[in-house]
C-alpha cells in the first residue's frame, strides 16, 4: 500500500489502467529514480533524492502483477527498468498481498 500511495497515485491516479501506455510507465520509472525519493520529515532535509534502483523494480513488479490481472495489454512489460547494482533475491507478492493491491486499485478505480 505504501508504494501505491507514495509513488504510483501521485503521478499516475489521473490515468485509468487500460489507458496507461509502455511511454508513460517507462517515464514514470525514470522520473521515479531521478527524483523520486519522498520526503517524509519536514526537519530533515534530503541530500539525494534518487530513489533506489530496488524501490523501482518492487513498484514495477506491483504494477506488472496489477496490470496482468486488470487489463488485456500490459504496458509495463515493455519498460526497461535501471540495472541493479547488487543481485537480489527476485520475490512475489503473495496471494494475499496481491488481493490487497487489487482491492486497493479497485477502490480508487485505476
């Protein structure tokens, strides 16, 4: 739920799923890494605002699990997503999770 509300609603709750096209998403990835970084305190002010390479791929694999179970097209299997540094573990979200996410992105009807 944090990644939806931090990240995904506030660049992409005008546009509906099925509207969304690969251009948009590769952007929104690329934006995110730039400067995607939410500044949570207000006293503390924030060196770098890139966002990690690994905060992009989970939000990517929300996406990409929401997509695949919403519309007919995903346009998030054509983004090229930043290289990780380090390998990690690849993981998914379980059952659960998901249904959480789709009741979620069902609920603000993206």
């Amino acid at each position: 739920m944090n990644y939806i509300n931090n990240y995904i609603i506030p660049e992409l709750e005008d546009i509906k799923l099925d509207k969304l096209t690969t251009v948009q998403i590769q952007k929104f990835y690329n934006d995110l890494q730039k400067n995607g970084r939410v500044q949570r305190y207000q006293h503390i002010q924030l060196k770098n605002k890139d966002l990690s390479v690994r905060v992009v791929h989970s939000i990517h694999t929300l996406l990409n699990n929401l997509a695949e179970r919403l519309i007919l097209v995903n346009p998030a299997r054509g983004c090229k997503l930043p290289i990780r540094a380090l390998l990690y573990r690849a993981w998914k979200y379980s059952k659960g999770k998901t249904r959480t996410v789709h009741s979620a992105a069902r609920e603000r009807k993206i």
